[in-house]
C-alpha cells in the first residue's frame, strides 16, 4: 500500500529544525525518508491506540487511546 502524506511540511519542519544548528538546506531525500520514518511511527501509534481501545471494551479508538498508547513505553 502506497502512503500519500506530502513532504511539503515536513520539509518547513526539517528547515526550522536546521535552523537551530546552522543547517538552513535539507534534500529532498531527507525530506522523503522523515516522511517514512513518521509514517512508520504513525502505524506503530494507531496499533497500539486500536489495541488500547479494544482492551477498554470499544471499537472507537478516542484521544485518549492515542495519548495512552504514546506513553505506555
């Protein structure tokens, strides 16, 4: 399954980032690789809240399901 999410953003977010440590460019592979490693990240986070979900009885996962799934490392 292809992901859509566009770079765009995480583009102004790797720049801002790059600004803190003098690194005002980012390529446009790094842009492509934090866009998998967040998509990544994302897929372990709403497992984990689906999970959190279904241990409290519910198939809606809620915010709180994603705000316990996040701290529960």
């Amino acid at each position: 399954m292809v992901k859509e999410f566009p770079i765009s953003p995480l583009e102004k977010i790797a720049k801002e980032a790059g600004k803190t440590v003098g690194a005002d460019r980012v390529s446009a592979e790094a842009s492509r690789e934090l866009r998998n490693v967040m998509l990544e990240v994302a897929d372990k986070i709403a497992a984990d809240s689906v999970a959190v979900a279904q241990h409290a009885g519910r198939v809606t996962v809620k915010r709180e399901d994603i705000i316990l799934a996040t701290r529960r490392k």
